[in-house]
C-alpha cells in the first residue's frame, strides 16, 4: 500500500472518529456514534496492516486476537455499575502504552527513523519525553481513580501538608530532566523522568474527592488522548495525531463543562485539588441524631398515583440494584393514570458522565421525558412528588448551606423544594463524598430504606392494586 493511499484511509477513519463523537453527544444517536467509532477503527487496523513497514503478522494477529478476546469478555461480563472502574482502567492502559512506545523508541530509534542511538534527534527527544511524561501520570492517576471508585481507596480526598508544594516541585524537575535528557540522552534520565511521572500522577488523584470523581474521569480520558497524540508524533502516525488530539480536546472540554456545572475549577483539578483546604475537605458531617420519617412502597405508591406531576431522581443506587427496567415500569403505570412523569438528571449522577443516561436509555425511557439539572431544577417547586433512587450528594441542600462541606458550592437538584419527597436508600449512610444528607431530616422527607430494585418492584405490584 502506498503513503498516499494509506495517508486517505487514515483521514476516512479520522472522519468516522469524529462522527463517533458527533454522535455520542446525544442518548438518541449514540449507538450510531458507536458503530462509526467502530468502523474507523477497523479502517485504522487494516490500513496499518497492510502498509510496508509491516514485515511480520504473527505476532500482531496474536496481540489482535489475544487483546480483542479479552475485550469481549469483560463486555459481555462487566455490569452497568463498574463502567466508570473500567474507563478508568483503559484508560491507563492507554497511558502506559505511551511509555512502552516511547522506551522502544528510545532503545532502538532508526526503526523509528528518529535517529541512531545517542545521537536521535532533539525535537524527537523532546516528543519522547512528553508523551513519556503524560502517559505515566495518566497511567498512574487512573490506577487511583479506579481504586477510588472500586472501593479499595477512600474516596475522601487524601491530602497532606505541602502537597501542592511537592507537586509544583516535581513539576520544575520534569521540566529540568526534558532539557537535560535532551541534551545527554542517558536511559537513566528517562526512566528517572518515568519514575517521577508516575508518583506524580499519583499526588495529582489522592487529593480529589469522590464527589468530583465523575470530573477526573473526564480529565484523564483528555489525558489519554494527548498520550495518543505523543505516540503519535514518535511514530510518525496521522491518525494517532488526529485520534489523540479529538480525545484529548473534547476531553478536556467535556471536564470544563463539568467543572462549571459543578461549580469547580478546571485548574484545580489538573493540578490535583490545589488550594483545598485540609480542614474543609475532611469536614463531613457527623450523621445526624435528628429523627427521620419512614415510609412504605404502599404509602409512595399511593401518593404518586393521586399526584399531578412526578420528578424521578436517579442516581448510583438504581444503577447498584438495576432498577431502572422496573423504574420505567413504574413510570408507565403512573402515566397510564393521568400523572406527568419526568427524569432529573445531575451533570455527575452515577460515577461517570452520562451513567444515567446509559442506564434510562437500556430500560427504553423516551429521550424527552429525561431532562437535565438546568432544565428542570426550577420545576420542583411546583412538583407534587420527587421520587429520588439512590441519588445522595447530587441532592444535598448542605452544598448551598454549609460552608465546612466538601461538596458546597456544587449545583444541586432542589428536591427540598417539591411538596413531598419519596427518598429511595438501602440506610441512611452517608453517600460517596462522605457527607451526611440534610434532606433526609426534612420535614417534606419520607425515607424508603431497600434495595432499590425492589423498592420498585413493590410499587409496580401497589399501582397494579395488589398493595392496597
């Protein structure tokens, strides 16, 4: 295959990767997106592939066949709920995959047509170490943010004194160690610009709450992307160039977005919760020994059947249970009696961007009945009933009160404000940020503790009449 052919196979499948974001920017056309995602990467393949510089296929199949195997395991097996443990995990295996290029590169570069050893070019060298830089970090802090997320981290920001200090430290070395690693090319510098990469990558994640889990996601999807784009130039790839640079940029466009709707600075989290303060981000609050009022599937069922408008809030807990199939359910049966049903949707519910969305989407809940925070969050006031499921810090009153709180000045949905409140909860335990939710004492408050599924589930069969 000629350059020429191959440079216009690798724009086709750029084009379809940009389709593929075009369309995963909306529940209705995502799984167009998809499939354009998926036929750009088959062109990128097959191109690569076929281009002369390709002297050997059995190992590559074997990696193909190997690699896409496992892939369609862990798709088939994963569940809805450790989607965002599983982006974070891709997501430093596209980090380290960076480095890997990068040290190939560096120990054999005339294959890479950079060079002979110790004599490889600067602005190669230059390249090298970003990429090498960025994938480790990415690598790293995604290996943190999936611990977060699975659990086996706390997901309370984790901080200690002169944090950002050090981190502004080993900053000014890496920078150092580029400059002089391009000058001396010694190994010893890159993996020492390596070792610093990674730890930093570490420092830049453990300061970041789990409330604003859903935002280093995003930022570390970016992250990934200009790793791509570092592999890119080493290896003197189009596509990786054009692929890198569409996931680094919508990326970090997708995290400012967040951080506004979160009322959050960007600058904070790429630089690792700098300016948080110690006393503010360990101060989650005590649970309360104010009484709550417990209700029934029976109670809820009866109210939102004999209500005029109904506001679902979903959030992590449906998605643990899987309620959203009997959800719908319950949905239709209340729409089936004259009531208006619609879905509140926060910009961080669930652990990822979007979680919702995905999940709403496989129970087949119209597209027009799911509205999001800007959308609907002045209508609580005039609401009969908001029937939260598993949603906690997203409806908290404590991030417009309470100044000592993690989570204050995150826009919330204003849940509080509608005539009664059916709260959906395995306990009253505190959610995700590790702070106590206010709503639960409210005097408007009626608290369902259960699995959410069945929760539901009972409330189908309390509609239908088999409850009263």
């Amino acid at each position: 295959m000629t350059p020429t052919i191959s440079t216009f196979l690798y724009l086709i499948a750029g084009v379809c990767f940009i389709m593929a974001l075009r369309g995963l920017s909306s529940a209705a056309t995502a799984r167009a997106g998809n499939l354009y995602g998926v036929c750009g990467m088959v062109i990128a393949i097959l191109t690569t592939l076929l281009t002369p510089a390709v002297a050997k296929y059995s190992g590559i199949i074997g990696a193909i066949i190997l690699g896409g195997a496992i892939g369609a395991y862990i798709a088939r097996k994963i569940k809805m709920t450790a989607l965002p443990q599983l982006v974070a995990a891709f997501h430093s295996l596209v980090g380290l995959a960076a480095v890997f290029v990068a040290a190939a590169a560096l120990y054999n570069p005339t294959a890479f047509g950079i060079g002979v050893e110790n004599a490889i070019y600067t602005a190669s060298l230059i390249e090298m170490s970003l990429g090498t830089i960025i994938g480790a970090i990415t690598f790293s802090g995604s290996i943190i943010a999936f611990g977060k997320l699975q659990g086996l981290i706390a997901g309370k920001p984790l901080i200690f004194p002169k944090q950002h200090l050090l981190n502004a430290l080993l900053g000014v070395g890496l920078v150092a160690l580029i400059m002089i690693f391009s000058l001396y090319q010694h190994h010893s510098l890159f993996w020492l610009m390596t070792l610093i990469s990674l730890v930093l990558g570490v420092l830049l994640i453990l300061p970041i709450g789990g409330a604003d889990m859903p935002v280093v996601i995003s930022m570390l999807n970016s992250y990934s992307g200009w790793a791509a784009a570092g592999i890119g130039f080493t290896l003197n790839n189009h596509l990786l160039l054009i692929t890198g640079a569409l996931v680094g940029a919508s990326g970090a466009i997708l995290s400012y977005i967040m951080c506004k709707g979160m009322n959050r600075s960007i600058i904070n989290v790429i630089l690792g919760g700098f300016g948080t303060d110690a006393a503010t981000a360990s101060a989650a609050a005590e649970a309360s020994d104010k009484p709550v009022k417990l209700s029934s599937a029976e109670d809820a069922a009866y109210m939102m059947e004999n209500a005029r408008n109904v506001i679902i809030v979903p959030g992590y807990g449906m998605a643990v249970a899987q309620a959203q199939h009997a959800l719908r359910e319950m949905a239709d049966i209340l729409k089936s009696k004259g009531v208006k049903v619609r879905y509140a949707i926060h910009p961080v519910a669930g652990r990822m961007p979007g979680h919702m969305n995905v999940l709403l989407a496989e129970a087949n809940v119209p597209y027009d009945s799911v509205l999001e925070l800007d959308e609907i969050n002045s209508d609580f006031g005039s609401t009969d009933v908001a029937f939260v499921i598993g949603a906690n810090d997203i409806t908290n009153p404590a991030a417009k009160t309470n100044k000592a709180s993690p989570i204050y000045g995150m826009p919330i949905l204003d849940v509080e404000n509608a005539q009664t409140v059916f709260f959906v909860k395995r306990s009253l335990a505190s959610g995700y940020a590790g702070v106590d939710n206010e709503l639960f004492y409210r005097d408007n408050t009626m608290m369902v503790l259960g699995d959410a599924k069945k929760v539901c589930e009972e409330l189908v069969k309390a509609l239908k009449g088999g409850g009263h």
